[in-house]
C-alpha cells in the first residue's frame, strides 16, 4: 500500500467532540470515522486491524469446535416475548422498528434467544449434541451515553458463540475450554498480562455467577478485585465477604483496579431452551432439555482497549499481531532520484517476501512523516535517504520500545522473519 494512494488523511489535533483517548487516536490516524455518538465506520487501515482481530478469535474458537455462521441482525418479536425479554422495562436498550404491515421488529443486542430458536429444526437427538456454533454479528444498543469511543457503541461486532449440551457435566467441560480459548486470545493480542478472569454477577439467566475477561486500563468502566497469585478477580458488583467467602479469597490478599470487560462467558442452563421448546430425546427416549452457554467478545472494544493500554504520548502502539502493515516505509528522497529508485526496489522485496508494508511515498516534510509514522503506530520504521543509500545500510525503528538497528537489507528480511 502507498501512503499517497489513502484517502484517508491524518489529523495533527483530537477532534473537539472526542474524550476517550482511543476515538481520539484512531481518528487522528485515519482508521475510524465518526457518523454520530456511538458509531463509527471503519477506514482502510482500521478495517485491516478488524480483520486481524476478527481472525485470531475466529482461529480459537475454531480449535474448540466452533462453527461459523452468519445470523441476521432482524428480530422476531414473538421468540423475544417467549423468554420475557421482549418488553423494554426488561431491556432497556433495544433498537425496534416496523415492517410496512405494522409488525414490529426488534434489532439485535443480542441473539441467544434467535439461535435457540433456529437449533430447534437442527437439534433433536442426543447423537446431535454436544455442538456449538458462532457469529461475528453486528449489534445495535440503544446506549443512553456513548462517550467512550469505541468502548460503548450504539452499533458494534461482537463475536457470539453458543454451546449445545446433553448435561452439565458437558457444559462444565465446553465451558473450561472456552475459558483457555479466550486466554489464548488476549495472549495472541498481547494483552494476556493485563486480562483477568473476573466473577461477575449470573444476570438473569438462573446461576448466580458468571464470568467476565477484564484489562487492566484507566480508561475501564469497572472495578476489579485481583488475586495476582491465581490470576483471578472479582467485580465491586458482586464483591462481597459471601463471595470472597466462597472463592476461599481474602481482602488484604487483593488489590483494586480500574478495568475494561473485554469478554464475558455465561452458563445459561435451560433458561432459553424451555420457553422456546429446544429439546432433544435422551438415550431412553425421553425428552430433556439442552443446556446452553453463552460467549461473547467485542471486537471492535478489544482494539480500543489495545489502544488504551499500548499508545504513548506520540500515538498509538500496534502490537505486530492487531497492526495494518508489519513495516512502515518512511522514503526520504524528496526528489532525488536514486533514493526513490532505492526505497522502491525496498518496497518490491519486502513485499514479495511477504511482508506487509505502507510506504509513505508523499512529497511532505520529514518531520510531517515521522509525526504520522509514531501516531500510526506500524511497529518497524524503515527509514530510506541518501545517508542509508551511501552506507548501505537502513535506519530500523521499532515503534514500542524506540530501538534503532542500522541493517542492510538480507538481515533485515531475516529480521522479520524471525520475528
């Protein structure tokens, strides 16, 4: 990709109406635009870091046994009022419109009570369970406040996984793998070291507890109880000396933080599988309802919370797993023709190797391209001029740390390899 063929354009100040730092910076940088409170489209470049995302929590869901599928955001009235979840004094949040013909329709927040319904002309035998299926979906809340860039929105994606089972026991152990498969995640997205798993309140789906992945941010919306020891934490929303109590936990063994829900997990038992008749017959032949859980990660709140946590006062820090490009190419020839011929041979071996690489290739300032190059936060700046052209050698930049290698151009492609 070249830098001059964007449309998009950075933005040396924050937008006046922005109070979060990552709207802020992903605006700034060209990888968001704002349309209204609590929504945002999604530019080239951070449509490159959605797919990334999307990509990593598609290939653990997969390691567990999810399958993929596509559900429609259109809800039926009728399924939601079966649950008691229809009525706006229960959800406060709903989306509803109307048809031509007045039949009311709701826009999806969520959608267990939607696949419930649709497993029922697919689950009828035990020999059909266990299964589990998911979604990247988009959601439509109706947030009273939407302040929080892409932390809150009003219209969002969210990965939401089902699971399907003949009993608890089956649950309990689907459960535990999808615990590994979020903690997989959050590692592969660098932020493992900061993500808790939190006991949070049941809801009301008739357990008393579920549980939540929460980041250690000061930009969270919650706050957390940690145990460091068992990597465990408790929300304030259910701390309480039962709770602690029951986790066999003690007050001066933790400590408070502030922190943003990244993920949440939920067994939902027979809550939805009853109203809405999803049954299977058991090996007797008898009718028993399936017992379902419940996984949910926001996509677009896990870029804002990597934003949050990684970003310096230049701008934002990708890890290399969530960034647009591997290699930011920052040509310097303004002009001179041999500097250009350089960094376009540089630009066509990288490539080919595979590597992938925005070349700022604008007839701007130096000053205007560093600035642009730390606030779009690509993890390696490549620096091509005439000084790297008379040693040989380019100026290599990692973004995070501010380390700089002078390499030639075999070790740096051993470099990105290893890497």
């Amino acid at each position: 990709m070249r830098q001059s063929q964007l449309f998009t354009k950075t933005r040396r100040e924050a937008p006046s109406d922005e109070v979060s730092k990552n709207a802020q910076l992903l605006v700034r940088g060209g990888y968001i635009h704002k349309e209204m409170a609590g929504v945002y489209s999604y530019l080239p470049l951070g449509l490159r870091v959605f797919k990334k995302v999307e990509q990593i929590v598609r290939e653990e869901m997969n390691k567990i046994g999810g399958q993929e599928m596509v559900m429609t955001a259109l809800q039926d009235k009728e399924v939601w009022e079966k649950t008691g979840r229809w009525d706006d004094a229960v959800v406060d949040n709903w989306f509803k419109t109307k048809l031509k013909n007045d039949t009311e329709l709701g826009l999806a927040y969520t959608h267990e009570p939607a696949i419930t319904q649709l497993m029922k002309g697919y689950v009828s035998s035990y020999r059909d369970l266990p299964t589990a299926a998911y979604q990247f979906q988009l959601k439509f809340r109706n947030e009273l406040r939407a302040k929080s860039g892409i932390f809150r929105l009003r219209q969002f994606t969210m990965k939401d996984l089902y699971s399907f089972s003949k009993n608890q026991k089956e649950l309990d152990t689907f459960y535990e793998a999808a615990i590994e498969a979020y903690r997989a995640v959050f590692n592969r997205v660098g932020l493992g070291d900061k993500t808790y798993l939190t006991l949070a309140s049941g809801g009301s789906f008739g357990t008393k507890f579920s549980h939540e992945f929460q980041t250690l941010t000061s930009a969270g919306e919650d706050t957390i109880y940690i145990h460091e020891g068992r990597k465990l934490a408790v929300n304030k929303e259910v701390y309480s000396d039962e709770t602690l109590s029951e986790l066999g936990l003690r007050k001066e063994d933790l400590r408070e933080e502030k922190a943003v829900e990244v993920g949440n997990i939920y067994k939902l038992g027979t809550f939805y599988s009853e109203p809405l008749g999803l049954t299977f017959k058991d090996e007797a032949g008898a009718n028993q309802p399936v017992i379902m859980g419940s996984y949910g990660i926001g996509i677009d709140r896990l870029i804002g919370t990597a934003v949050e946590v990684f970003a310096d006062d230049k701008g934002i820090v990708w890890p290399e797993a969530l960034a647009p490009f591997r290699v930011h190419l920052v040509d310097l020839s303004a002009g001179n023709e041999e500097v250009q011929k350089d960094a376009q041979e540089l630009y066509r071996e990288l490539t080919e190797a595979g590597v992938e690489v925005l070349w700022d290739d604008r007839d701007v300032r130096a000053g205007e391209k560093f600035a642009d190059s730390d606030l779009l936060g690509i993890p390696l700046r490549v620096i091509v001029s005439q000084k790297s052209l008379e040693a040989g050698r380019y100026e290599c930049v990692e973004r995070a740390s501010g380390t700089a290698a002078h390499k030639t151009l075999s070790e740096l492609l051993s470099h990105l390899r290893a890497d």
